[in-house]
C-alpha cells in the first residue's frame, strides 16, 4: 500500500512538473529528469527517515527541488 501511495505521490509531482515545463523540449526533458531523480531520492531518503509517511512527504519534497534545480 505504502508503495503504491508513493508512487501516485511521484506521479502527481510529474504532472504537475510536465504542467509547467519551459517551452523548449532540451530544457523540459532536463527539468523533468531533475524532478523524477528528485523525487525518487526524496521518497527513498523519506522512507528511511519516517517510513511510509515520510516516503510520500520526501518525495513531493524532492520533486519541489528537483523541478526548482537550477539548469
């Protein structure tokens, strides 16, 4: 269940990453590897520090900064 919730709270942060790119497709696909790389570390680091709760909060947490990474 933990996995799954996890995975919708990726899937959100992807949307909403994919919502708000930047009109150029080289600085898109880089914004949005920043964001997934960012929330997959999120929701592990997340995980090993608060379990389950603290995977889905680590992982909107990673997308936030991996989409806000400066190029």
């Amino acid at each position: 269940m933990a996995i799954r919730q996890t995975v919708l709270t990726a899937s959100l942060a992807l949307a909403v990453a994919m919502g708000l790119a930047i009109s150029s497709p080289a600085m898109a696909n880089k914004q949005l590897e920043n964001t997934v790389g960012g929330a997959v570390v999120g929701a592990g680091v997340g995980y090993l520090v608060g379990g389950n709760n603290g995977a889905k909060g680590g992982a909107v947490v990673g997308a936030i900064s991996g989409y806000r990474k400066k190029r």
